[in-house]
C-alpha cells in the first residue's frame, strides 16, 4: 500500500500535483492543502 508523504499512513489511493511537489498525498491531507492554498488566495483578494 503505498504511504502518505505528509502524514506517513498507509492509504490504498494517493494524489500529488504542483503544490505536493509531485509527493504522493492521502486524500485527508491533498484535500486539506488544496482549501489550505483556496483560503488563502481568497484573503489576498479580499485586501
């Protein structure tokens, strides 16, 4: 089973993209950086 780089469990699927640093991510953790990096494009938009 392949091993969440961020949080380091054993997860049957992973993602990476750009923002991984093409590190394979369980879906808790890339979905979390995505809102992570949604939120803070919107708070620059909004100043």
């Amino acid at each position: 089973m392949p091993i969440c780089a961020k949080c380091s469990n054993d997860v049957k699927k992973v993602y990476d993209c750009d923002h991984t640093n093409l590190e394979e991510y369980c879906v808790e953790c890339y979905t979390e950086l995505h809102y992570y990096l949604t939120e803070k494009n919107t708070e620059d938009v909004n100043c």
